[in-house]
C-alpha cells in the first residue's frame, strides 16, 4: 500500500502557480528526498502532505485516507515533522528540553495544554536513552546548534510516527554537527524502520539509505525515480540550471559546477 498518494496536485498562491500538478506514490519501504533550488515548491508541497496549506486542485491520501474525508488530526498524529522554523519558535518560547519533547506529543509548538502520566514516562525515557541529554531542565536556547536538532528530530519521533519528514534539517549546521546529526537519524530509522521524506538543495545531504528522489522546479516535477537512475549530470544541470558533475564516493552524492 502506498502510505503518500498526490495525485494532480497544484497550489496557488495569489493567483501565482507554486505548484503545478504534482503526481507522487510511495511505499512503506522507500526514503525519498525532495531535491531543487530555492523556490522549487518544496516546503510547499510539504506543507500540504502534512495539512498546514490546502492544494488548490488535486487529492492528497496518506495511510490510505482521503484529506477532506476525515480529521486532519487523525493523520497528522501519525507524521512526525522536523522543519527549520520550529528552531526559532522554540528559541522565542524559552523551553526546556523536557518541554520540547512534551510539545511534540501536544502537537504544539509552545507548551499549553498537559499531558497524562504515559506521557511522561515516554519523554523519560527517551531522556534517560539519549546520553548527550545531561540535564532534561536545560533551556533549549543553550544547546549546540547540533543539539537542537537532535532534540528536535526527538521531538518528531516522540510519538512514534509511521512517516518522518525532514524539512531541510541541516540548515546552519557545520560538516561535523550534519553528518553526527545523520548517523542519530539512521540510529533510530534502523531500530524504528520508518520511512522517511528528506527535504533539501545539496546532494550531498542525501543519507547513503535513501532510495528515491523528487526534483522540482518552479513548481513542477522535472523527473523521479530511483536515486541510481536520476542522479545523473544532465538531471542536475537542468534541476539547477548550471553544469553540474555528480559524482558518488561511497554511497553518497557530491555535485561539482563545470
């Protein structure tokens, strides 16, 4: 069964065509990632899978339910959701650590509402299995950059989640911060097996686990497929619009301007 089913999917932003018939199946057992530039319709088009914008035409199915058809609450509990603008807001909030991961079983973004004695015992136990967490009291404000997004990505899996979407989660991070943040990610993937939707411009960001890629272009889908029959020089130079050389080391992807 395809758990993400878009078919025909456009959006319009004040008469402006931001996506433009948009067509996606996947399964259970593939990772894709959405690749293109800035403006591609990326966020957009994740804004949708997950129900914070509606599609201007088109239909939306995830698990096999029709949006419109029932509560979007009923799906989004079974997405968890990583984006960049989730930093800022909890940096605003002033939360601890304890009630970042407490706002992912809310569905929140500040702390409002409470949460049962299960709750609790869930965040206290990933506290407790995640030892680079030394204080669950600490102000959110003064972890690492690398920090944040670990507990970040925490706080999207808290419910256990039968989809994970990463909305460029590597935004502002160094090298070293990027690729310790992609081995915690597949540490958990590895034990929980959930199938995940990576959002990002740079190939080299693309996990060596992924199967599948999405390029979008001023809106619209320049070609999908596997990742070993679409990386290829010409599908990078058009996507960007520039000579690019794509090269593999490894079982990752590094893309050069000529």
């Amino acid at each position: 069964m395809n758990i993400v089913q878009l078919d025909k999917i456009s959006y319009y932003r004040q008469n402006r065509k931001i996506l433009d018939n948009i067509n996606l199946n996947i399964q259970k057992d593939q990772n894709w990632v959405f690749l293109g530039g800035n403006g591609s319709g990326k966020t957009t088009l994740v804004n949708i899978l997950y129900g914070y914008l509606w599609a201007t035409s088109g239909t939306v199915c995830l698990f096999g339910k029709l949006f419109g058809e029932v509560p979007l609450s009923e799906i989004q509990k079974r997405i968890g959701i990583l984006q960049s603008s989730h930093q800022g807001a909890m940096l605003q909030k002033r939360l601890s650590v304890k009630d970042v991961l407490a706002t992912g079983i809310l569905s929140t973004i500040g702390y409002y509402g409470s949460i049962t004695d299960e709750d609790e015992k869930k965040i206290q136990n990933m506290i407790e299995s995640n030892q680079w967490i030394k204080n669950k009291d600490q102000n959110y404000s003064t972890l690492s950059s690398g920090e944040k997004k670990k507990l970040l990505l925490l706080r999207a899996l808290i419910r256990d989640p039968e989809l994970l979407v990463l909305d460029e989660p590597c935004s502002s991070m160094d090298i070293t911060a990027r690729e310790d943040f992609f081995s915690f990610l597949k540490e958990y993937r590895n034990k929980l097996g959930f199938p995940t939707i990576l959002i990002t411009h740079r190939t080299d960001e693309i996990p060596s686990y992924f199967s599948h890629v999405l390029m979008l272009k001023e809106g619209k889908v320049l070609i999908s497929g596997t990742l070993q029959d679409t990386m290829t020089d010409k599908n990078l130079s058009e996507l960007y619009s520039i000579p690019i050389r794509i090269q593999k080391i490894g079982n990752r992807f590094y893309s050069h301007v000529i």
